[in-house]
C-alpha cells in the first residue's frame, strides 16, 4: 500500500480516523461509529447558503 502526505484541518483527520475505527469494528459494526462519522461528513461538506 502506497503512503501519502497530505497537511489535513483537525476536523479533516478526525473524519479518517471516525471512518477507521468504524470500518475496523466490522462485522460486529457499531451504530454509533457510522453515525458520527456522517455527522462529520456533513460538517465539513455544509456551505453556507445563498
């Protein structure tokens, strides 16, 4: 597997790491881990309306 560097916001790396521990859990797969990682997801992808 192949490394990359890239200069990621806090909030960004959190999203990683809520996705790891979310796909790490499988198969057993907690409820709680899925939810939190799309609640970062939208935080980061929410743009201000016109």
């Amino acid at each position: 597997m192949e490394t990359i560097t890239m200069k990621l916001t806090e909030e960004e790396a959190e999203l990683i790491e809520a996705i790891r521990n979310y796909r790490n859990s499988f198969p057993n797969g907690y409820p709680q881990l899925l939810w939190y990682a799309q609640e970062l997801f939208e935080c980061l992808t929410d743009l201000p309306e016109d």
